[in-house]
C-alpha cells in the first residue's frame, strides 16, 4: 500500500511540475507575443504617422490610415496577452506594471481608448493633414498615459 501511495505521489508530483513548466513556457510566450505587438505593429505604425505630422515625410492620407487602422487593430488582442504571473521581474522582458491586474478594468479602459482614438486618427487620416494630426495627437496622448499607468521602464 504504500509503494502505491509513494508512485502516485510521484506521478501528482511530475504531473504539477510539467503543468507549471507548460505555464512558464506560456506565460513567456504572452509577454513574447505582446511585446511584437508593440514594437512590430504600433511603433512602426505610430512612426509613420508621427513623421508626417512633424512633416519630415509628406502627409499621404492612404498611408495615415492605414498604419492608424493597423494600430487599432492591436488592443483586442493585447488585454487578452495578460494573464497573471506576466508582471515585471516575474518574466524576462516584461514590462507590465502590477498596476494592470490591481485594476484590469482601467487597463482595458485605456486599451479601448487606444482602440477608439486610432480608429479616430485613421478616419481622420481622409479629412486632411490638419484632422489627422489633431487626433494623432490625442490618441499619443492615449499612449503616454497607458504607459506612465501601466507599464514598468526596463532599466
């Protein structure tokens, strides 16, 4: 009896240990996926449209469209890449700041607003260089302040 009782306590013990390995692998893949969001799809995106309104490219309203569109594209997908144990310092290259799931309804707030003002900015994109730069502007401010709120500064 107790040879059974110590072989299924091994195996409960290797089961709970390849779970967490399966969920640090997918916790990691979550920040991964997150931070090519960011810095593959919005900050290209965001240069685009922020080149054009300092003028050092000409203002090309297809083009502010399209990178306003692809950006309000992003954050459906991104509040769903946050799951709990993805703050920084508990996974390589994160910088999501505890405060996200201290108030994940403030945080999708926010992703909404990023949402709402891309798709403003690429609306506006058709309206003229002086509309678009308006709500480019806004909705940068939607960006700073996700980012003073939410987000930790890797050192």
């Amino acid at each position: 009896m107790q040879k059974v009782m110590l072989v299924a306590c091994v195996f409960a013990g290797v089961a709970v240990y390849t779970t967490l390995a399966i969920s640090a692998e997918d916790l990691a893949a979550a920040v991964k996926e997150r931070r090519h969001l960011m810095k593959d799809i919005v900050r290209p995106a965001a240069k685009v449209g922020g080149d054009m309104v300092k003028g050092t490219v000409p203002f090309d309203a297809a083009k502010a469209g399209k990178a306003m569109t692809d950006i309000s594209d992003v954050p459906d997908q991104y509040v769903k890449l946050f799951p709990k144990g993805t703050e920084h310092g508990a996974v390589a290259d994160s910088e999501a700041s505890p405060k996200i799931w201290e108030d994940f309804d403030g945080f999708k707030a926010t992703a909404q607003k990023l949402k709402d003002a891309s798709a403003k900015a690429a609306s506006a994109a058709a309206q003229g260089e002086g509309a678009f730069s308006a709500a480019f502007n806004d909705m940068t401010k939607v960006c700073k302040d996700c980012h003073q709120t939410y987000r930790v500064k890797k050192e």
